[in-house]
C-alpha cells in the first residue's frame, strides 16, 4: 500500500476507533441522522409504491361507453366489433349486462336487494382504450363524440379527469419529497458540523500539538473528515434498516389489501438505486458537515508556546 | 542558521516584547537564551518556530527568511525544528509511543521505520522500554525527557527548548541539559531559554542575555555583568 494510502486507512480506522470509544454518543448521533434520512426515503418509497400499484392506468385513457339497457347482447357484440375496427382504437372490452350484475352481486353486498328485481337493471357496457397516439384531450374528444352519435349508445364516460388528479396529487408529494430531503439533509449537515465541532474542541491540546510539530491543515482536517464520514454512512444504513423493517411490518397489510382490490400488488423496498442514493447522499453529507465544520474551527486553533 | 535583523515584536495587547534584537547563531552552535521572565526569551523561540511573526525587523531561520514564508509552507518549515517546552505538552491520553511518532506520522514517515526511530529516540532519553506508559504514569522529569524525544525523532538540524528545566530539580536539570549537550555534539543547532543561571554557569556555553526586550550581553564563557552583579 502506498504511504498516502495507508495515512487514509490510519485515518479511517482511528475515526472508527474514536467512535468505538463513545459507543451512547455514536449511538444517538447516528440514530438523529439515521431518523432525518429515512424520511424523505420513505416518502420516495411512496411515491414509487403508489405509481406501482397504479400504473396500469395512471397513463391510460378509458372511455366506458354505457349502451341503453334495451340493446341485446347480440347487437353490443357488433357494435364492440366495428369499435374495434376504428384505427384510433387499441382495444374493446365488452361486459355484458350479465356478468356486470353478477360482479356488483358479489362484490357491493346488495345481492338480497338485487334479487327483488325482476330486470337487469345494469346496460351492456363497452371499454373502449384509444391507442397510445390517439390519446390527446382532442383525439379523445372526438372518439367520444363519434359513440356517442351511435343510437344504441346512452352515455360515453371519459376516465381522465381522475387521472389528472391523481397525477397532480402525486406530482404534490414528490415536491414534498423534494423539500423535505432538502431540509432533513440540511439537518443532518447541521447535526453532522456541530458534532464535529464539538469533537474538534474537545480534542483542541492534540490539534495544537500536532500543528507544532509540523501537521499540515490537510493533515489535522483529515480524521474529522473521516468521522463526518462514517456518521453520514452510518445514518444512512441505519434509515435503511428503519425503512426495511417499514415495509416488512406493513408488506402483509398492503398485499391483503390489494387483494381486496383484485390486485396482485406487493409493497416494493428501496430498489438498489434507493439503496446507493441514500448511503451516496449520506456519505456526501457527512463529508460536507465535516469539512464545514472543520474549516471553520481548525483555522483558529492554532499553537502557541 | 539564524540571524535576528533589528527585530521588534509588540503583541496585541500592545506590549512591546523585543525591541530592535539583532544576533546570529551559527550551524552546531550551543546557545542559552537568558535572562528574566518576561524579559522576551519566549517571544525570540516563537519567532524562530514560526509560533509569531515579527512586528518589525527580518528573522532568518536556515537561510529563509521566515517572513516570506507563506502559510501553507508552515508546516513543512516546522518540521524542521524540534521544539522542547516548559510544561512539556505531551497528550495525556496517548502513550508514549504515540507521542514521540507524532512528528513521524505528521511527516508521512513509512510505518515500518516509524517504530524503529520511536525507540532510538526514547533510547537517547533513556527511556526504552516505557513506550506503553501513558505520560502521567511517569515522573515529571520523565515526561521532559519524552517531550525531548518527540523534539528530535525526526533528526531536526534546529532543537530549541524554552524553560525545559523550569520544573525540575537542579540535578535532573544538569541531566537534561547534558542530552541537550549531546545532540549539539552530533551537529544540531541547540537554543536553550533559560533563567537557571546555575546551569548556565556550569556549561560555559555562549548565552545571549535579554533584559526588557534588549540584548543586554552575549558572551562565551563567562557571564556578562549585567547578571554576574544579580
């Protein structure tokens, strides 16, 4: 190993050391900056979980075409076929009056009620998805006018006013995300250049010494960056294992959850580009506060006889 | 080695601690800076150590002129010095071994020579075999002797030490000042501050007397009369 190399590697493992030796302080400082970090993390966890769990039609345009309830199912099937032939079109699902009855038998809980009916009140419905490219408010808008004109046709829905919202809800938490990982990222600077100050004066006669016998400024900043360091990648590991055991505690809610919903969706952790954000961004942090902290204070310390 | 030009120093607090203090020191020399306390023996070794800049006047250690020197080039000029203090300043909660390398470490030495320089040092100071001990667990005269050793670990050309038998009795003081003796034997620089007046006589080296800031005498062998009346 080459001398430099191995002035870093003492540095690193006399930091490591001193932390060691103070195991309670170690223990709470890391457990501030561990907590400040796995915030914004879970709230990208969130974000991410929830575009997850709703992709299948955040991006999607559905026009629900609700034919009138005379229509016979014969003639819905034609209709959904020449629905089929439109180019604009990508695909049609027909849900017969039938099994739309069944299906809200099943799952509202009003079967009893239900029963009292002597007719399906429930139309023939057509799902109608445009393709991808036809998926302008006015492409769209003109899908919707031409069923509308057919006469078997009562009423055309169009899905994208939720949509809409929901991505304007989505798009308020992820700028919460991003203003609360820059405040708790602030916050960890904060608490990583205090505890580095502290250290910095409590160990003022060695800094003194050492620059009396010739310690450059690179030197002496050295092992305090080092700390500043580790606390960063120590809270970083640490917000991860609280992130982790999050989502172990509420996995089996959600999936059973989604169940209900008919979905197959399971709560996802940090992916592994989560993963070295946030020891990245722990790590950057803990080595800013340091060097902030350091230049700040080592400057005025210096030897006198 | 050095050369003090008409040097003046007034602190902050705007007392004037030399006063236009011209004298030179050649390479292997043995010198003792004496006089008072608070006559200005500390202020000319602060000087020489880069610790104060004069106020006035040119100080010349090695052939740099030390006011020219910049700030980032500090540390590498003081490695060049091997400084000795009064109250010693070791770390107390590093044993000896630690801080006798720290000279060693700061200059980049390799780790492999490190322990065997530590030991010749402590060897010099007769002190092998205490390299575990924190400095508390020793004698005040052995703590001096351990500030000794971290002063000439790394071979500095300049050794200076300021009071460094302030607190010792005058045998142990004998004692320490003949391992000064024999660094100088072996080609460094020596400057010594002290007010002992015993031990100046009883090494008949050359000493420098500073009274309020003035050079008052400088002589070899004997003792000017400015201290000789006292």
């Amino acid at each position: 190993m080459s001398v430099s190399g191995s002035r870093h590697l003492q540095a690193l493992l006399g930091s490591l050391g001193r932390l060691a030796r103070n195991p309670l302080a170690t223990a709470l400082t890391l457990l501030v900056i561990g907590l400040a970090l796995s915030l914004p993390t879970a709230l990208r966890l969130f974000v991410t979980n929830v575009q997850a769990a709703t992709g299948g039609f955040t991006s999607a345009v559905d026009l629900s075409v609700y034919l009138k309830t005379d229509v016979a199912l014969a003639k819905a099937q034609q209709l959904a076929r020449s629905a089929r032939e439109r180019p604009d079109v990508a695909e049609v699902t027909l849900i017969p009056a039938e099994q739309a009855l069944q299906e809200f038998r099943r799952y509202s809980g009003f079967g009893a009620a239900l029963d009292a009916l002597q007719d399906n009140p429930l139309p023939h419905v057509l799902h109608v998805q445009p393709r991808s490219d036809a998926q302008s408010p006015a492409a769209v808008e003109s899908l919707k006018r031409y069923l509308a004109a057919w006469p078997e046709v009562d009423l055309v829905q169009v899905d994208t006013e939720w949509v809409r919202r929901f991505n304007a809800i989505l798009d308020v938490v992820r700028r919460l995300l991003i203003i609360a990982a820059t405040l708790l990222g602030a916050g960890v600077l904060a608490v990583i250049g205090n505890t580095i100050r502290l250290e910095i004066l409590n160990r003022r006669a060695e800094i003194e010494v050492t620059k009396l016998v010739g310690g450059s400024n690179a030197f002496v900043r050295r092992p305090f960056l080092y700390t500043g360091v580790l606390y960063g990648f120590g809270g970083a590991v640490l917000a991860l294992a609280i992130v982790e055991a999050a989502v172990l505690v509420l996995g089996q809610s959600i999936a059973t959850l989604a169940q209900l919903y008919g979905s197959r969706f399971a709560l996802q952790g940090p992916s592994l580009d989560d993963t070295g954000i946030l020891l990245g961004a722990g790590v950057v942090l803990g080595w800013l506060g340091a060097w902030i902290s350091a230049a700040r204070h080592l400057r005025s310390i210096e030897p006198r006889a | 080695m050095i050369l003090f030009d008409r040097v003046s120093k007034r602190y902050p607090n705007g007392r004037e601690a030399l006063t236009s203090v011209s004298f030179q020191i050649h390479t292997g020399e043995m010198v003792f800076l004496t006089g008072r306390s608070g006559a200005g023996k500390s202020t000319v070794l602060k000087l020489i150590a880069l610790l104060e800049r004069p106020t006035r006047g040119i100080v010349t250690v090695g052939g740099r002129n030390t006011g020219s020197l910049r700030p980032r080039h500090v540390p590498a000029f003081r490695r060049q010095i091997g400084v000795v203090f009064q109250d010693h300043k070791l770390l107390a909660d590093r044993p000896v071994f630690d801080n006798v390398a720290l000279p060693l470490v700061v200059a980049g030495t390799p780790f492999r020579d490190i322990g065997k320089r530590v030991r010749a040092a402590l060897d010099q100071v007769g002190l092998l075999g205490r390299e575990r001990m924190l400095p508390m667990e020793l004698s005040v005269g052995e703590q001096q002797r351990v500030g000794i050793a971290r002063a000439v670990v790394s071979k500095p050309p300049l050794l200076i030490a300021d009071e460094p038998t302030g607190n010792l009795d005058p045998d142990l003081a004998l004692e320490v000042m003949r391992l000064f003796r024999r660094f100088q034997d072996v080609g460094v620089t020596v400057i010594v501050a002290t007010h002992d007046l015993h031990v100046v006589h009883e090494f008949g080296q050359r000493a420098i007397v500073i009274e309020n800031g003035q050079i008052q005498g400088d002589a070899n062998d004997h003792l000017p009369s400015v201290i000789a009346v006292r």
